[in-house]
C-alpha cells in the first residue's frame, strides 16, 4: 500500500507542479508560452494590416477629392468659357508671381494712388473678405479679394462679391500661372 500512496503522490506532485504545460509538452501540442508567441505575432500582423487599411482609406479619400475638385474645375471652366468673366494670368501685370501666395485673385480695384487701394482693401476686409494689395510694373497697385487655390472657389466668390457695393461691374480674375 505505501508503494501505491507513493506512486500516487508522486503522479499529483507532477500533475500539481508539471501543469498543463507539461502535458501538452509530452503530447507534442504548443505550450502556454508558444500560444502566446503566437497571439503576439497575430496582434502584430493585425496593426499592420489595419494600418495599411487606413492607409487605403485615405488614399481613397484623397483620389475622391481630387476627381471632386477636377470636376469643380471643369465647371469652372465651362463657366468661364460662357461668361464674360476675364481670366488675366500675373505675369502680365504682376511686378512679382512669388509674392502671389495663392492661384487666384478676385480683382476689385487698381489705384495709381497707395491709399486708395488700401481704403478698398479695408472696404473688402470690413464687409468679411481677405483682401491684399498687389503691385503691378507699372506702378499700379491692385485689391485682390477672396484668395483660393481652387478656380470654382474663386468663380463663386466673385459672384458674391459682385452684390457687394464696394466691388465694381468689371472685377476680374487673376490668375499667379
């Protein structure tokens, strides 16, 4: 009987100190440490994945704002083309394109007098609109209004501006090119 107690406290010793792992060792199946080597590969593959799906997402996003800003851009252009709206690119008439920040000016005044530009400046700043002073070569200084980076932007403010009192019948669009 002291061999069967013996044998047997020796089987709960290695079963209470052995664990799981060591069954599974003997059986040939992962242990606890392989599973969670494992769980922590699969947790890394996993934030790779959702990074390059962000990473999609946004390229999806950028591409459908481009495609919506191209065909803003057509429209544009094809209102441009049927209305009496005039385009005039800077290098004609600006003394320098890198002082131009933006694509598009909305024209709303040139004065040969500094102040003059500066009071229309401060009509079109007071009514709510960005406006700049341009100097042109020939000492002209122009009120530009409304500076945007996108044509059908710039083309929807100056149908804006033109209710405004402070902007004339002949605004135009100048266009940094």
């Amino acid at each position: 009987m002291k061999k069967i107690l013996a044998i047997a406290s020796l089987i709960a010793s290695v079963c209470l100190l052995g664990g799981c792992d060591f069954f599974r060792q003997l059986a040939g199946r992962p242990t606890s440490q392989d599973i969670e080597q494992k769980r922590l590969v699969l947790e890394q593959r996993a934030a790779v994945l959702r990074q390059q799906e962000d990473s999609l997402r946004l390229v999806r996003e950028r591409e459908q704002e481009l495609k919506r800003l191209e065909a803003d851009s057509l429209a544009a252009l094809e209102e441009l083309r049927t209305s009496k709206v005039k385009v005039i690119p800077s290098p004609r008439v600006a003394s320098a394109r890198a002082e131009l920040a933006y694509e598009y000016y909305v024209m709303i005044g040139a004065f040969s007098v500094p102040e003059f530009a500066r009071n229309q400046a401060s009509r079109a700043e007071q009514a709510g609109y960005t406006a700049v002073q341009i100097p042109f070569r020939n000492g002209i200084t122009a009120v530009g209004a409304c500076p945007s980076n996108s044509l059908a932007e710039v083309l929807s403010s100056l149908k804006k501006l033109r209710g405004e009192s402070f902007c004339p019948a002949e605004a135009w669009i100048l266009h940094k090119e």
